[in-house]
C-alpha cells in the first residue's frame, strides 16, 4: 500500500495551498491508497475530513490522522496516535522532546524526526538537543528519511541518521501546493485501514519502502541565501508561539501526561509545574 505520510492541507496548516479533496484527488492519480495529514500543531485538517468528507467522499481511499509537532528544542517531529486517542497536548506546540517522547509512548503512539537533517532550528539533527545528546535518537520510531522539499543532501544523511540508530524509515511529499503533492511515498508491506495498523507496522521495523521525487521550487529554493531570513524568523515565531501556550499547556498537561521523570530535561519541566501549579 502506497501512502503519503507527510501532509499538509489548507483546511489545518495556514501555510499551506492545497485542499484536501484536491490533495486526495492528486493521490490517487498518482496510485497511492492512503495518505497521514500532519499539519503544523493541529488536527483541523484531519476534522475537515471527519466531520465532512468521510463517508461522503474518496471512499476507496484511507486517511489517517497524524500531526507535525514544533517542539521547543529539537525541531519538528510527525506523531501518530492510536486510532481513537485523543490528546489535545498534541495541539499546543511547545514542549521539549523528551517530554514529547514520554507522552506519546505513553499513550500508544510514535513518533520520528521530520526532516531531520534539514533547516537549522526546524530538524533535529541541527538543533542544540541533538548536539549535546545524540543518543536520544535511541528513543524516536523512525526517521522520515525521504522528503520531497528537501534536498539529495539532507535526505542521505538522514537515511545515515536512521540506519546508525537501526530505526525503519519513512518518506512524504511534505507538500504545501498541488505541485508538490504526490512526490514522496512510503510503500507499506501490507494495508491499512487506521492509526493503530500503520503504528504496528512501524514497530515491525521491516517492510517499508520510500522513494520519490524532489520538489526544487520550494520557497527556499527560490530565496537561496535570502532563506536564513526565513529560517531566523521561524525561530522567533516558534518561541514565541511556545511561550503564549505556556499556560494553556500546563493545565492540559497537568490532565493528559503525570509525568514520571525519566530524564534531567523532564525533572525540569516537572519542577516547574509544581512550583507554578
């Protein structure tokens, strides 16, 4: 079964161009069977399909819901939760990944670095984090090893990246516009109809093929040394979007993850809850 695993639609990532009718109707041109919609800190997306697609329309064709999480030190990180889990945490960007990792194994789910060899602060292999404690790779899923919007270079050594630390690798089109839509794919080794089946898979670590094209008119493509701008100025969007949540993470955390403090970043973030609870 050919999926894309790294999606964004308009209806959730406010970056994004693409429809989901129309990103489902590029699909399955194209021969794939399914498709994960990870927008940026939301499900929205994946409620548009819910609430008024599913059922309705592209019956013949499997959606997942899935999501790109901005931690708040080692970049962006897709997430897959068991079908029917429901953790609003998951939509307030912020938390540091140790503790992101924690939560999400907790809870039945998995998680890997996207892109992780690309754009400083946005991929985990170049971000602090990962400098100081590489080895914390040991606890991600998998590695998104294939992306459409990235370049030869970044999708090596992240395919260097998953094969050191053993973990199975994934590919998507990371698509923001129709015309990169399609252009990355994971083949999974058997069919899928939910979450839970794709996150069994996953743990398999066997089966999974990726591939496809590159995507070379990305923005960054067209800004060429005009992009540090950009990625500067992801940065301060990010923490600043982290801090405004702050609160608001706190109280679902507080709900949705008692922490065990498994590490000294966790410690941290526990001591903090507690002197401000």
């Amino acid at each position: 079964m050919k999926i894309d695993m790294h999606c964004h639609v308009k209806e959730g990532s406010p970056d994004s161009k693409i429809g989901l009718d129309e990103y489902i109707t590029i699909l399955k041109a194209n021969g794939f069977g399914g498709m994960l919609i990870t927008d940026h800190d939301t499900y929205n997306g994946y409620r548009h399909w819910k609430h008024t697609m599913q059922g309705k329309k592209h019956q013949d064709f499997v959606v997942l819901k899935g999501i790109e999480y901005d931690t708040c030190d080692a970049g962006h990180m897709l997430v897959i939760m068991p079908q029917g889990v429901k953790m609003r945490l998951l939509e307030l960007k912020g938390l540091p990944v140790s503790v992101l990792i924690d939560f999400v194994h907790r809870n039945g789910g998995v998680l890997g670095p996207a892109h992780p060899c690309g754009e400083a602060y946005m991929s985990f292999a170049n971000t602090k984090r990962y400098f100081k404690n590489p080895e914390i790779m040991k606890r991600f899923d998998f590695v998104e090893v294939f992306n459409a919007c990235e370049s030869l270079e970044s999708n090596e050594k992240a395919a260097k990246l998953a094969y050191k630390y053993h973990k199975i690798g994934v590919g998507g089109s990371d698509a923001h516009n129709p015309n990169s839509a399609a252009m990355g794919y994971t083949e999974l080794p058997e069919p899928v109809t939910c979450e839970t089946e794709l996150i069994e898979l996953i743990r398999k670590k066997e089966g999974f093929e990726v591939g496809g094209m590159l995507y070379n008119k990305t923005l960054k493509d067209r800004l060429g040394k005009a992009n540090k701008i950009l990625v500067y100025s992801f940065w301060i969007y990010n923490k600043t979007g982290a801090l405004i949540k702050r609160r608001a993470r706190r109280r679902k955390s507080l709900l949705e993850n008692p922490l065990d403090a498994i590490d000294p970043i966790e410690i941290e973030f526990l001591a903090s809850y507690k002197v401000r609870a």
